[in-house]
C-alpha cells in the first residue's frame, strides 16, 4: 500500500456545480418525482438517434421492458454473452423467457456470432453488449430475423461507421448507474426507431390513473435523477475526450508483454472501462498487485465465478475465451474525475511493471 496519499479509486463519478444547481433547480420547484426533466432527456435521446425514448429506473428494468416490448416472453430463447453480467438473466427470466449463454471474441470481449451458431442458433433474440465500449457485431447476429436488443450500458454516445452504437438494434438499452459513462445514481433508458414498441414500454412504466386495468409496475426515474443526467449529458463530447486522453496516456505506457482490449484508440470510441489483458493468471495477478501498491485501485471486472455459464452450471470447457479474459484481465481508472496528477501516478505505476 503506498503510504501517505489515498489510494486512487478505481471509479468515481464526476459531479460538477453545474450538476448540483440542476438537481437544486428540481428541489426547489417541487416537483421531484418523473416529470419535466424526465421527458427532456427522452426528448435528448430522441433528437440524436432518432425514434424515441422512454426513461425508467434502471438499466436492468429497461433490458427487462425492451424484451417484453418486443414480445420475447414464455417459450423465446436469448441469447446472451457469457462475459457479461447477471443483470442480463434476471432481465430474460423477469421477462419469462429462458437465456442462451454464448462465447466471445478474445480482441473484442464481445458476442462471438460463430459461438452463437454453434450454440444458440435457434435464439430468438439476442442481447449485443457493447462490451466496456466496443462494437458488437449487430449484423452478423441478426441474421436469420433475430431480434437486437442492444445493451449500450457501456457505451454512450460511441459509434462506428454503422453510426451510433446503439441505433441499428430492434431495441437499445443503457444504464445510468453510479459507475457508468454518465449518471443519475440509478436510473435507465430504452430507445427504439419504432414508435410503437416505445410506446409499449411507457404503458408498462406507470400505474397510476389509468383508464383500464392490466398489471404494470412502477419502474419510473425521478426528475432528481433525470435534471443529473441531462446536466452530465451535455458535458458527453468532454467526458469522451478525457477518457480517450487518459486511454491514450496508458497505451503509451503499457509494457510489451501486454495487450488490451480491440479499439480502445478509436477515436470515434467511448472508452468505459481501460482493460488489460495478460498472458497468464499469475501475471495479471501479479500487476493487480504492484498497482494497488503504486496506490492505484484497480479491479478484475468479471471474476471466473460471474460468467453466465458458471451461474447456469454449464460446462465451463465450452466458454474458453471467456474463462480465459476472466483469468487474464484488469481493469484501470479510467474515469473523468481523475486528476492530471492521478493519471500522471497511474502511467509512473504501469510504466514500472516488468511482465
Ligand atoms: C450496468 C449494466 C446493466 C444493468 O444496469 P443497472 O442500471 O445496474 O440495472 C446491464 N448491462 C450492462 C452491460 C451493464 O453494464
């Protein structure tokens, strides 16, 4: 442990005065729960990728609402990527419809289309992570009429030269959890270019005062939560290019020996999570150790015992690639709060590490 300074955490949102004034905005005009402020931020979602939006509780709620807008219930299988996590099942089962666990790619960490055949070729559906912020393959996945779920949680505001990540899926869903690319403490968000299937998540979204009875829940975000992320929102040009900054930083720095996930200098890239992978366990090991060390806190992202296959009691030999990143990977800050002197202690401590 590095003696006479705090460690640095591994994730920290960054909350400006501009941030507090919009929350104290909301206070003051007394109107806390969802109101004006939510559907601004729908409307946000709806000038830039066209369609429309409805905001909700959180990233699982709008996994779990985008499925049952889409009709994926009893009977539909999805599919999903092993190195992912759980919030993915509990979405599927909530809908009533049953997972299907599929590999990944090693460059990319995402959704391996050729697993997919293999293992899921019957799927009715398909939950594409954009894995800490890279591009799953949506086309190749959609093939055979699947239907797209895109779960950006990692990756607001990316693109590609398909667009916007995000914007080619049946259904894109994002979180706006404490540790993600902008946030409201909780809170989530389902975009479609179909209006209908909007529609048919924000009759679920709300009980109260309705004409006729149907089961619904209350999975609505507070004009609290919603006044944090559209002040944070404008700011999302600045948040990507200070992560890329600091993702360039530490690709500079980064010992042979090293690799790191595909992508992470595009410019064009949101870079949610800086994530290195090492030859074997022992190595990765051993950097997570000489990191925190060096007083910077770092974090395995997935642990072995997380994969969707472990948590489905499958056989780990059929998901090599992701046993493999969850052996091999680390994960450094890389977020918008840290300081010129944090990134400049960051890069001294990989810099140092001999592989
Ligand atoms: C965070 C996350 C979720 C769940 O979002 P919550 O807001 O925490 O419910 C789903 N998928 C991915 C990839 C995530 O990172």
């Amino acid at each position: 442990m590095a003696h006479g300074r705090a460690m640095i955490p591994h994730n920290r949102p960054l909350i400006t005065a501009e941030d507090r004034a919009a929350v104290d905005a909301v206070l003051d005009s007394g109107w806390v729960a969802q109101g004006p402020q939510v559907k601004a931020l729908e409307e946000e979602f709806a000038r830039q990728y066209g369609g429309a939006a409805c905001a909700v509780s959180s990233g699982t709620a709008a996994l779990f609402l985008a499925l049952r807008a889409l009709e994926v219930g009893p009977g539909a299988k999805v599919a999903v990527p092993s190195y992912a996590c759980s919030a993915l099942l509990n979405a599927i089962y909530m809908a009533g419809a049953t997972p299907s666990v599929v590999d990944v790619l090693p460059d990319s960490f995402c959704i391996d289309p050729a697993s997919l055949l293999r293992r899921a070729a019957d799927a009715d559906a398909v939950i594409a992570v954009h894995t800490y912020g890279a591009a799953a393959d949506v086309a190749a996945l959609r093939q055979d009429g699947r239907k797209i779920v895109e779960d950006c949680c990692h990756a607001l505001g990316g693109s590609t030269d398909f667009g916007l990540l995000g914007a080619t899926g049946d259904a894109a869903v994002f979180s706006f959890y404490a540790t993600k690319i902008i946030t409201g403490g909780q809170g989530g968000l389902v975009w479609s270019a179909a209006g209908a299937l909007i529609e048919a998540v924000r009759d679920y979204r709300e009980f109260d005062c309705r004409d006729s009875y149907v089961p619904r829940f209350n999975l609505q975000m507070t004009d609290i939560q919603a006044a944090l992320v559209n002040s944070q929102l404008k700011r999302l040009e600045a948040i990507r290019a200070r992560r890329k900054e600091i993702a360039r930083a530490y690709l500079a720095a980064l010992p042979g020996g090293l690799a790191v996930q595909s992508g992470l200098d595009d410019a064009r890239r949101m870079a949610y999570r800086f994530v290195v992978r090492t030859p074997e366990p022992e190595i990765r090991d051993a950097l997570h150790r000489h990191m925190e060390h060096a007083g910077v806190g770092c974090a395995v992202p997935i642990e072995r015992y997380e994969l969707l296959h472990r948590y489905l009691k499958l056989d780990p030999a059929e998901f090599p690639v992701a046993e493999k990143l969850a052996d091999t990977t680390l994960s450094l800050p890389i977020h918008s709060a840290l300081s010129n002197a944090q990134l400049a202690q960051v890069v001294d401590a990989i810099s140092r590490f001999r592989p």
